[in-house]
C-alpha cells in the first residue's frame, strides 16, 4: 500500500483536532489530556528533529531542554504562587502565573544553555557527540535531584496551571487548543526553516562538512544556530509538560527521556515534518492501549522499535509512502 | 586523622574506578572492533548481577553466583550479537542507538517480570567481608580490596589477552582492517560474537562483584553504563589504556569530590550553603571533567582517531 505522504499528514492533524471535539462531545476529558500529552511530546519531538533529522546530530541528551522549560515553569509559577521573591543575582521578580512570559523564559534559559552545550559538544561528532550529550543529560538530572530549594528527588508540584489570557486554562480542551496551535506554529516555522537557506546550508553540512566549507559557510556555526533552536523548541514542550501535569520532577532530565524522543522520531519518520508528531501519536496510544493490557509493556515497545529499525528504516511514514528516506 | 580520611577515600575512588574500568573495558573494546555503539551494556551488567544473585541465593556460594555471573552475561552478550547485533554494524549510528535503547527496554522489563520489582541481595562470603587493618592503622573492608585485586588482575588480563596471543592479534588487526583479516582467513563473525562475549562478560562480572555491595534491582546498569561512556570519551574511544586511566579519574574525582568540594567550600562559606552546593557541584564533577577532557582534546586522551 502506497500513500501519498501529504495525505498522511493531513489525516494526522485531522485526526488531532477531531479526536479531542469528539472527546469533548462524549464528555471523556481524559482523552483529550490523552491528546495533550500527545501533542507536547511531539512538539519537544520536533525541536529534536532539526537536529537529529535535518542536522544529522543525533543529541542523547535533549532532555536536558524539556527539563529546563520544566522547571522554568515549575520555578516562576512556585515563587508567584507562594507569593516569595525570586532572587536572580541582578534583581529580584516575584515570579509569573502568565503562560507567554513563561514560554519566553523557558525558551530563552533553554537557548542559552543549547549554546553552551553545542559549544562544546559540537566540538565532536558521531559517537563522541551522542555520548557527550547524554552525559550532559545526566549531569543536569543530577543537579536538579540534588537541587533542594525546588524539591530535590521529589520534584515540586504547581497547584493551579497558569494562565494565558482570555483563556480558561483548567479545561482541559482549551489547554489543548493551546498546545496545538503552538504546535502548528512550530511545524509551520519548521517548514520554512528548511525551505530557507538557512535550512539548505544545515542540510548540506550534514551531507557533507568540507564542501559546505568550501561555499564559504562555516559547519559549526550552522549546526550551533540549529542546536540553539532545537533546544529552545524543546524547552517550550517542557514547559506545556509541567502544565499539563503541573508537576515537575528530575525526571524530566532522565537519559529516558531522551531515548524516548529520539524513539518518537524514529517510528515517525527521521527529518520528515510530521514524524514526530505522528510517532508521539503511535507512542502515546501505545502506552495507553498496552499499558492497560499489561504492566510489563515496554517489552512490547522494545520489540516494535527493534522491528522498526531491522526492518522499517523510514520509520511509519517511509513504510506507509514506500520511500524509506526523507531527502531528495 | 585527616590523613586517614583521605587514604580510605582513595582507596573507595580506586575501587570504584576498577569497577568502571570493568564495563568501560567491554564497551570501548566492542567499539573499536566493531564500530558499534551499545547502549544494552547496562543490561548486561543487571543481567550478571541477578544471575549471581539468584544462583547465590540458590546454592549458597558466592563463588558460584560470579561464575554464574560470568556465563550469563557472556551468554546473553553472544545471543544478543547473533540474534540483534549482527545486522547493526554497518548500519548509523542513530539505528545501533535505538536497537540497542529496544534491548535496554526489552531487558528490563523481561527482569522485572522474571524477577519481580523487589530488589534482590548478595551477601558476601565471610571469608572476604570484615575489616582489615592496612599499615598505617585504617580500618578498610576487605571486600573492597578484594574487587580493587580483581579489577587490577582483569586489566592485566585484558593487556595480556591483547598483546600477547593470537586471538588479541585478531582483535587489533579487526580495529584496524576488517576485510584485511578476513581475507586472511579469519572468520570475523565468530571474532566479533566472541569479542561481544567477552565484553558482556565483564560487564556481568562488575555487576555481580558491585551487586554485592549495592542491592540488586532493575535499572541498576544504567547509570553505571552513563559513567563508563563518560570513561571511554575521556579516555578515548576504542583504547582500553584510556578506558583504564578515564576509569580511575573518573571513580577518583566523582569519590573525592562527593568528600572535600563540601568541606573545601566550608572555608569561605556558612555550612549549610557549602554542604549543599559542595555536594551540588561535587554530583556534576566527572562530567566537568569530561567537558575539560574536550575542550583539550576532543577525541579524549589516548583517542587517536575522530
């Protein structure tokens, strides 16, 4: 069977705003958390994959961006909620409840850490670098369990999500509204950036350093803008995550974390626009349908990602499309 | 006696560092051999560290539990190789990361069902558990001497195994030139199972020996596997010297620091504050280490290719 990859995608954003409306109809809120969840981890998915997909840098360790934005909110949200000063060196602020000015920290903190880690992991390549990363994953998990003031081991909870204007945040539809339309902006910006030059330049250094050095353009400069940016979209999909759960917790830096965006990608499709978001789909439903059949099933998700990658290269999109690679 | 403190902390870094060495050893050999990046080591270390516990606990001798330890590992590791491996080693390096991120998933969850949530134990044999007194007057368990011996012999070994026989040249000359040896003669399949083998093995030996002293539960190889990749990119991918010397800094600088960056920030801040970011920093030492490694040279210290 053959499909036309645009008739995929279309389907899949059909099927993510109809499956809450009729969730919202039936009265099932937990469905559309479902969708949420689903929708937040293929955006923190999609920031990986201009990395992973459209870079060829393959970053074990982009957990540490969906922690950041975490506990970004996480922090913001505690220190206006408890109404307690927020000390940062420089001046003090009482924090925020205000979804936006949380985004654009969360954002701008994940930007500024993505610029030091790609500084220095970029430094590397191949094995070096998935290594590397995942060792800075695990180096950021350990500070946050070791981290105290905002609850150690424990994480730290947020009673209230917080608020966007003109919106009630609590209902879960209007949440997920949120979520998506952040979503379809990000795919929307993703598909210009690989369209641009920009996006070309990334693509061509990923196929091959020494020429695009030789047009001119320096590789690193190019794979730090793009890490940059993928780890800021992550850090934003961290942020919608504490949200959803109002929760936060070291765990959101886990080297699992990390693996399962990666694996988000791979059942997707790697580099294609939709693959993360059709792999967190499959991801999110598969941990929902098999996890009510038995406890045990990522033995399952194990077998079906070993089966992806011996037999399915391309990932759902490249086996429905019959084209196992992204690129031209 | 400051002194002493600093003695027994060295010797807990050293022991520590062997048992690093231990995985480290398996994972930068199956690298430079083979060119493929494992993330199962970790459940090959979990896998020992049962079967040791479980044959232990079924017939009482510890020494039967390492045995067990040693074949189950190595027996797994040769499974794994034939069944998954195998058909990895020319693929990227993304698929041999998520085949290998399946295997970790796949061995976990079987453990879990196998044996449960409930973390098992390993007692250490009598003979080997107590203090001992060490010249010098420090009171040190000797079972912490005893895994500095083992690690110590097994690097020996592995140098011997190495350099001097004819299964160690096939070994260089398949990091070297794979369709070279080949062409020689040498059925290469049956080198990298073995190869793979005698990594896995290792790792399921540090998880018996270590399992002793730690409970034995699922998810123990992990943050193990964390720290030995830490080791190989200081020491240099696929040198067994530089896993051997980024094994002892790593367990020395991660044991000293956990012990004097809180004591060291005592002298210019109020004790609570210096416990807490002396520990805070101390956690994220070895990886300050690694990034410092790096930024002098980036393909680690006895890495000589890229």
């Amino acid at each position: 069977m053959i499909v036309n990859e645009r008739a995929i995608n279309a389907l899949v954003i059909a099927g993510l705003v109809g499956l809450p409306l009729w969730a919202l109809v039936m009265d099932e809120p937990f469905t559309i958390t479902l969708v949420t969840r689903a929708v937040i981890l293929a955006l923190a998915a999609a920031g990986l994959n201009i990395i992973l997909g459209f870079g060829g840098m393959v970053s074990f360790g982009h957990a540490v961006f969906f922690g950041i934005g975490g506990y970004t909110m996480g922090i913001l949200a505690y220190h206006a909620q408890t109404y307690t000063a927020l000390d940062l060196g420089a001046f003090t602020t009482g924090g925020t409840k205000s979804m936006p000015l949380i985004w654009l920290a969360a954002m701008g903190l994940s930007a500024i850490v993505a610029l030091f880690i790609g500084l220095l992991s970029l430094r590397t390549s191949g094995v070096y670098f998935i290594m590397i990363t995942l060792a800075f994953g695990q180096m950021f998990y350990y500070f946050a369990i070791s981290w105290a003031q905002y609850g150690g081991e424990d994480g730290l909870s947020i009673y209230v999500r917080n608020d966007f204007p003109g919106l009630n945040t609590l209902q879960p539809i209007q949440f997920f509204a949120i979520c998506f339309a952040l979503l379809c902006i990000v795919l929307f910006v993703k598909a210009r950036l690989t369209a641009s030059p920009f996006g070309l330049a990334l693509n061509a250094a990923r196929q091959s350093g020494a020429r695009v050095e030789t047009a001119g353009l320096s590789p690193l400069r190019l794979k730090l803008l793009a890490f940059v940016i993928s780890g800021a979209i992550t850090g934003l999909a961290g942020a919608l995550f504490a949200d959803l759960n109002r929760f936060v917790s070291p765990s959101m830096f886990s080297w699992q974390l990390s693996g399962e965006l990666i694996v988000l990608i791979i059942i997707g499709g790697v580099g294609r626009l939709m693959g993360p978001v059709i792999g967190a789909c499959v991801y999110v439903a598969l941990e929902h349908v098999l996890g009510g059949i038995t406890e045990f099933w990522h033995v399952y998700l194990g077998l079906i990602l070993l089966s992806i990658v011996l037999f399915a290269r391309g990932g759902l999109i490249g086996l429905l499309t019959g084209k196992e690679g992204a690129h031209v | 006696m400051p002194s002493l403190l600093i003695i027994e902390q060295i010797l807990n870094g050293l022991q520590f560092g062997v048992m690093l060495f231990l995985m480290a050893a398996g994972l930068t050999l199956i690298f430079g051999v083979m060119g493929l990046i494992n993330l199962a080591h970790g459940s090959l270390y979990m896998v020992g560290a049962f079967a040791a516990a479980a044959v232990a606990g079924a017939t009482g001798s510890f020494f039967l539990g390492l045995v067990a330890a040693l074949v189950a590992a190595a027996f797994a590791g040769a499974i794994v190789e034939i069944v998954v491996i195998r058909r990895l080693y020319k693929a990227a390096h993304l698929d041999q990361v998520l085949a290998t991120f399946a295997l970790i998933l796949i061995f976990s969850e079987g453990t879990r069902w196998v044996f449960g949530s409930f973390p098992l134990f390993l007692d250490i044999p009598d003979a080997i558990s107590g203090p001992v007194t060490l010249p010098g007057g420090i009171e040190y368990p000797l079972y912490r001497l005893v895994l500095i011996g083992i690690g110590l012999a097994v690097a020996v070994g592995l140098w011997a195994l190495i350099e001097r026989t004819r299964i160690g040249i096939q070994i260089r000359a398949g990091e070297n030139d794979r369709e070279m040896i080949a062409a020689l003669g040498i059925d290469i399949s049956k080198l990298y199972t073995l190869v793979f083998a005698l990594g896995a093995a290792l790792a399921g030996l540090a998880g018996a020996l270590v399992g002793a002293i730690q409970s034995v539960q699922v998810g123990m190889g992990e943050p193990v596997l964390i720290l030995a990749f830490v080791v190989i990119v200081i020491g240099g991918i696929g040198s067994i010297r530089g896993a051997f010397v980024g094994a002892l800094l790593v367990g020395l600088t991660d044991t000293l620091g956990g012990v004097f960056l809180p004591e060291l920030f005592k002298l210019f801040m109020e004790a609570g504050a210096a416990q807490r970011s002396g520990s805070a920093i101390a956690s994220m030492g070895i990886y300050i280490l690694m990034g410092l490694v790096l930024v002098w040279r980036p393909t680690g210290l006895f890495g000589a290719r890229a």
